[in-house]
C-alpha cells in the first residue's frame, strides 16, 4: 500500500463514508494539492472560494464537501472533505515501514528487550534493562539511556535521546533530536553558588504523541513531566521539569513552558508563547501565538491573546484604542483650548 | 552512595547544620516532595501555607524552617530548607557514576590526551590534539573536534558538539545536543551576495557551568565568547558570537543573545528575553521573561521588563494607563460633551 | 592557503582594489581586531569614532575608508573596509579543508553516489540512491537519509538529519543539529483525535545558503519548501512545511516561520520573530526582532516593528503616546475640575 498501489474511488469512498459522483473506478495512486494534482491523484476542496479551482483540476477525483457546485469529471462528496483527504493519504501514502532490521553497528544492553519486527538503525545506543515494543522503529544515532520503555510502532527519528527511566507509550513520533528526560533547571542560591535542586523524577509520554524536531521535554525534578495521549508539539518546544499536559493538546513551535505548568486535554497553544510555571490552563483554552502568562495564572476557557495574557476581545478593542491615543491626544489638546475660551470669555463676564 | 544507601538523620543534620526534633537515628533513602513522600523519604516545606501539608506527610522526616508550626514526628530545624533539601539530595542521589570505560566504537585522535577514570561512550569522536580531564564523562555520539579542551569531571550528554578549538572548564554539565563553536552569523554584503565576516574566534566555558539540551553557543568572530563561572544556562538558548556572560549568571529557556552583548555576575535572565547586539547588562540586573533589549543599551541593576524594556514598576504603571484606556476614552467623550453644552449656554448668553 | 601562509600587503591590495599606503611587502598572516591585532595581522575601520583607536593599532596593516584620517604606518584604502576585511579573511582563513577520506565506519548505501574529494566522517549514514557531490564534507555524526542530494563543496557539520528526498545546492553549509525535512506541523481534527495530513513533499535548500546550529526546516505537506539562493539563516530557527523564502534572505536566530508563508528576495527577518501562516513579504522588507505578524498578511517593503507589525515610524509614535499616557490623564482630570467649575459659576450665573 506504499505509495505506487492504485486504489478505485469506489474503494476510498467506502473507506471515509462519501458518495462518489463520476466513474468510481477510477485508479487513484497519490493526494495532491488542487494545481500540483495530474492524472492519478486526488485532491480535496473546502473553501467556496476555491470551487472554481477545484472545477479546473487535473486531478482524477476530488473531494467536495456534500452538494458542492464543483464540475470536475468525477467528485467524491463528503461531509468534511480536508478530514477524508487526510485518512485517504493514510492508506495511500502510509509511513515508510523499512525492513525489520538491527544493524550491526548498534551497541543493544545485554538486557535489554527487543520486540518483534523492529527497526533498529546504524550507531544506536540501548542501555540496560530498556525496551522496545514491536514494530519500532529507532533509527540511525537515537541513544536511548537503561530503564527506557519504548512502547509499540512508534518511529524515533534519528538522533533523539532519551534518557534514563523515560517511557514512551505505543505510536509515538520523536522527530529528529528531540532530547526526552534532561535535567530540569532548578537550582537553589547560597552566598557563593548555585546548588541544583534535585532532578531525579521521569518523563511519561503517552500513546499517540507526536514531537517535533529539536523539541526538549526535560524530567520532573521529584515527580513526573507528562505528555498525554494524543498531544502533538511542534519544533523547537521546550517543556520544563513537572508540567503536566493533557490529551490531544497542539502546542505549536518554539512555545516554552516552565515547570509545573497543567494544560488541560483539548487546549490549543500558538507558536512562541510563553510559560511562567505553575499555571494552570483549563480545558478547551485557545492562547494565542507569542502570548505571555504570568506564573501561578489560571487560564479559563476561551480565546487568549496578548502579554500578559487577555481574552482576544478585550485585547483587540485595547489595541484599537491604543491605535486612537493620537487622536485622543488631539481631542484633549482642543478640548483644552475650548476650556480656555470658555474661562476668558466667563471672566470677561464677570468683569463686564 | 548512589540512591538506595541509607543515612541517619543525625548524620544529615550534622551536613546541613540543622538541628533535630525527633528521632535522629532514623534512616533516610531519598528526597521526595511533600505529597508523594513516604517511609525513608526527607521532604522539606519553606513556606508557611504548606505548613498544614508539612504536618501531614507520610515522609519520615520533614526539613523546616527554623522554629516553624509544623508537627511531623521527625523535623530537621534549618535556616533554609530548600537549600538544605537540595544538599541532602546531592548525598543521596550524585549523579550517576558509570564505569570508566573507552568505548571500543569510538574513535579518538592519536595525539588526544585522556585523564583517568574517563567515560568514552559509544559512537564518540575526540580529534587531534584534544584532551578530556580525570573523571569526564564524554557519553554516546558526542562529538570533540580538534584542539578542544575538556577539564574534569565534566558530563558531556550525547550528541553534543564542540567545535574545534573550544574550552571547557572542570565540572561543566553539557546537556544533550548542545552545540558549542559554531560559526557566528556574520556577513557582509556587497551588490550580489552576502560574504561571511571571519568566524575564527573562539569559545570559554568555565567552571561549573551548565548547559540545557539543543542550546548554542556561538564562536566568537576574531576574539572569544564566554560563559563565565558557575553560570546555568537552560535549554534551547542561543548565545551568539562573542558574548561575555559572567558568573553565576541564570537564564531561562528559549532566551536569544545576539553578538557582543556582556551580562555581568548575579544577573538573573527570564525565558525567551531577545537581547540586540552590544547590550550591556550590569551586575545585579535581573530581566523578565519575553522582554527585549535593543541594541547597544546599558542595563542598570534592578527588575526590568517589557518591550523595549524599562523598569517594572514604570511598565506595571504604564500597563494599567493601558487598562484605563477605555475609560479615558469616555472621560473625554463626557468633556466633550459638557463643553459644547457650556459652549451654548455662553452663546445664548451672548445673545441675551 | 590556511592560516600560517604570509601575503604581502600588495597582494591583498590587489585582490580587493585598494591603494597601499606605507610599505607593500610587510607580510601578512591573519585578520584580527582593532585592540588585539598583533604583528602579522591585518585589521580595519570604518566608523570615523575608531579612527584614533585605529592610529594607534598593532596590527601590520589596516584597512581604512579612502581618505580617512588614520595615522597607523601602513594602510590599505579600500571603498569598503570592513567587505574588504572579510574578502581578505577568504584568503588568510580558508574553511578547513580536511584531508578527503571515506570513514571506515561510515554506513553508506551501495547505490549511493560519492564524489570526488569528499571527506565522510565517522558514523555517518548515506542512505539508498543518496548523491554527495565532489568536495563536500560530510562530518561525523551525519545522517542522510535515501533519495538524498547534496551538492558540491558543502560543509554538513556533526549529527546534521537530512530526511530522505530532500535536496541541497552546492556550497551549502548546515552547521551542527540541524534537522531538514522532518514532517510538517498538520492535524485534522475529528471529534475523537488528530490525524496527521499528508506531510509527503519535500525541501529544496539552493545554492551557497547557509543554516545554524539545531535549525530545522519542514519538508512541505504537499509540495516543497525553498530556502533560495544565498539565505543566510541563523541557529534556532524554525521553518515551516511549504515556506518558500528566496534569494540573500537573512534571518536571524529564534526565528519562526509557520507553514506556506512566502519571504521574497533580499528581504532582512530580525531575532525571535514570528510568522502566522499563509503571510507574503516583498522584496525589500525589514522586520524587526521580536515582531509579530498576523497569518494572511501581506508585508510591504519598508521597515515594520512590533506585534503586530506596524512601519517602525508608526511603532514609535504610538509607543512615544502611550509613555505620554500619565500626562494625557493628568490632563483629563485637570480639564473635568476646570470644567466643573466653568458649570458652577454658569449655574450661579443662572441663579442670578
């Protein structure tokens, strides 16, 4: 099913639930984007604004969100077309599943317990008493220290470290040099020095994570750092010592998040946002890209932007009188020649 | 003395100058945080709104501050209890000692000179004419160009790498991927293209510093960069060409140091602060998270935040003017209003 | 031609069209700074305040604008010193060119294609049907993965990634950590859990650009991701899937750049930027560090400030009024008194 396997419409329509309109037996090979796609591939439409696009395609077939006034020869109508266009590639484009394999080079613990139909590349390092479940694959120049369990068909990419006692759960995805279980930084000042306050805890990442490249997850100093079921993190984030993430949260790249900082299943969190520690983000927040959060907040649901961090409402309509402070400048200025006027023209008055 | 040794709660006491209300000769294990203590674990409370939770610790023994309410059978009295906490568990858990080895996989430059009791990981390279001190570890997959020295007792994790010619001081910790020696970024640019500026300086990493996972520290353009004794450095941070930081200096994660910048002893940096180029921070300054510094400032001691920066009780100031600029706004709306009504009295008086 | 070999000052004259002033033969060595330089180096001035500085240097021979007022007895007048400067720095401190040599622990693919004189170090990994052109360097560490192409008189530094199909121009330098063609950042979302998008395109890194240290750029979601021709980026730096940034871009660290944004020719990115998706920069723009822009937007050339971004000019302004806002609002309170008292004495007007 690599890519190169032809599959009719029919097929893939009964796999997401459409309705095909055209010749369902049409061979589809790959996905596409809608001016890249030539004969072969099929491509999806959501956006009105795109349907003539999508009516000029090359494409052998496109997705079309139910009852879409889209002409192209052959349609698949589907109730949410960019979501079907994402299971289709899974089965037409499925992750490279290289040949089970564990090369000569690696240097694998006595101890250590490997799986079934595993993948274990050139210049890899498993230390004592870890493991690895079935069907993972830890690719060329990944370290992973003793006491590791690296659960089933996960793909960790090459040069990830992991370091003692980390667990990783089933289906995980660690880009390239992630670093999971480093010391977290905390230290505790006397006159002359800074003495490192204990990092002896873990890291638990759950079933179904997906890291970014780069990304560092450090471990909890007595406790655990988590990474729930289903969350995915992009490049370059760094995770302190103790926080707890929930499930299916996206936290986007360079997003930095101090120590024992909760975010709560279902959060959405922007690039470059900024953590202080022991916040608390409740479930279905929104933060918006570049934000900063006070220590110790507790961030409700809804939509927040800004730094400090308000809800997006707010922070626009202050934006907007910010935008005005010229004028209201100006207003005040003639507000005050007006007073002015008025003072003269009474003490004339009075005079008079 | 590796975790699992067990210590008298005299024989702590005695090491961190406290004294003992309870039971002296009973043994300890571990550190652990208040909640999660059990049996043959210390745990210690600082705070007095934990002094409740403190009471009621399963822990066996509970440091405390000085005369503190607290009532656990087992206290250990001491001036700073986190501080204490933290030398305790420099006891109970030092970092892990592996067995000094030379990994037959690696590959170490004829000439390089190696102290006793070393660790050569799997996977390392030392090149010619670099030397690693008594008792470093040097783990799997790091990378030492040539010329490099490394003192004693350091921990390089893997997949560092030191570029060529660099210094490390005795007792560094360099996390995993940290990259040290890089080509700073600088160019020069005639009408068709960019020319790189000389990066042939070098890089000084003193004494007891450390380093968080993935962050760089460039090589300075002609002279040298340098962290300065004692100074920790989280992870993903980017000190760029010829930057002098000093001692005993914190910085946060995600923090960017552009070139030439100097931060003096003590000063303490939040996390993703964005330093320009030729800063000066003096002694003592401490600068908050997400701020940003424009090029060529003098940074006096004292709390700072914002962008640009200014002190924080001006930015604190500054940001409820922000908050109260809707109210402002109607203030000035009402004046307007009462103007124009006065404004008309005064006319019709006029005519009058 | 490395460091070490002497040239005369007439010789470097030459090379870089500029007029000896003083004694042509004196031979060179090295570049250095004003206040190191020594013996044997050459050093240079451009800012008329480093004149008296420059008087009085060590150096050999220092580069100086046509004209200017520097006493030291043996100058070069150049249109540009410091171009001049790095031109020379070309010659005197050539990149390192190891001796070539395939490392006898190196894992390369059968089908790979190696090129002349190119040096593979130690536990690197080329993977099947991979090219690696004549002169590059491949240093220990690397990983390269199948379907690969790396083009001549590259410098891929210590434990680089390049996934596979990904594609690099001639004289590319990608410094240490750095992570290309990892997947893009992409989920859609049902009610139960995120499914990855296809992530199934590629990356095009062109001609003479060069990346730092743990820098990552995604391969695009359907199509590629570009950095063109002469781009200079910095260490840190985020690239997302489908960006296509173009020719002598410079972009400094800690920047981040979401999916499909376009940055066209010789445009100038600060430090800690960062990009929504979907945003267009045109030929010419200067963004500052620390900026934000909004996704969609189009960015205008000029010089643009803040978050969001706005003209510098229009940045300063607005931030000169709200340092004002203390006064603005003295100033309302001192207008509603003086317009109290207009009403009083108007209302006992009235009365009379």
């Amino acid at each position: 099913m690599r890519e190169g396997s032809e599959i009719p419409v029919d097929v893939l329509a009964a796999h997401v639930g459409g309705q095909v309109i055209g010749d369902g037996s049409i061979l589809i090979q790959r996905v596409a984007g809608l001016e890249s796609a030539r004969k072969g591939a099929i491509t999806y439409v959501e956006d009105e604004k795109f349907f003539e696009a999508a009516s000029q395609t090359k494409a052998s077939c496109v997705l079309v969100p139910e009852g879409a006034d889209v002409k192209a020869p052959c349609r698949l109508e589907v109730k949410k077309p960019k979501l079907a266009f994402a299971l289709i590639a899974e089965i037409l484009h499925p992750p490279k599943k290289p040949v089970p394999e564990i090369h000569s080079s690696s240097v694998i613990a006595a101890d250590a317990k490997i799986g079934k139909d595993v993948l274990i590349g050139a210049f890899v390092c498993i230390g004592e008493n870890s493991s690895v479940g079935d069907g993972t694959q830890i690719r060329a120049g990944a370290k992973i220290g003793d006491n590791v369990s690296v659960g089933r068909d996960c793909i960790i990419h090459p040069n990830v470290f992991l370091e003692d006692g980390v667990t990783i759960g089933d289906r995980v995805i660690l880009h390239a040099g992630v670093v999971i279980g480093a010391d977290g930084f905390g230290y505790v000042r006397d006159e002359h020095s800074h003495h490192k306050f204990p990092q002896i805890g873990t890291v638990v990442i759950e079933d179904d994570v997906e890291l970014g490249a780069n990304t560092c997850v450090d471990r909890g100093a007595l406790g655990r750092t988590r990474i729930g079921r289903g969350t995915k993190i992009d490049n370059l984030v760094h995770v302190g010592h103790n926080c707890d993430i929930g499930e299916r949260v996206v936290i986007a790249a360079q997003t930095g998040i101090s120590g024992s900082v909760t975010i709560e299943d279902d959060c959405v969190i922007g690039g470059q946002v900024g953590f202080g520690d022991h916040i608390r983000v409740q479930s279905g927040a929104v933060i918006g890209s570049k934000a900063g959060i006070l220590p110790g907040k507790i961030v409700r649901p809804g939509v927040w932007w800004g730094i400090p961090i308000q809800p997006l409402d707010e922070y626009k309509r202050l934006n907007a009188h910010i935008q005005r402070l010229p004028q209201v400048r100006e207003e005040v200025k003639e507000l005050r020649q007006r007073v002015k006027e008025l003072e003269s023209v009474l003490l004339e008055n009075r005079k008079t």
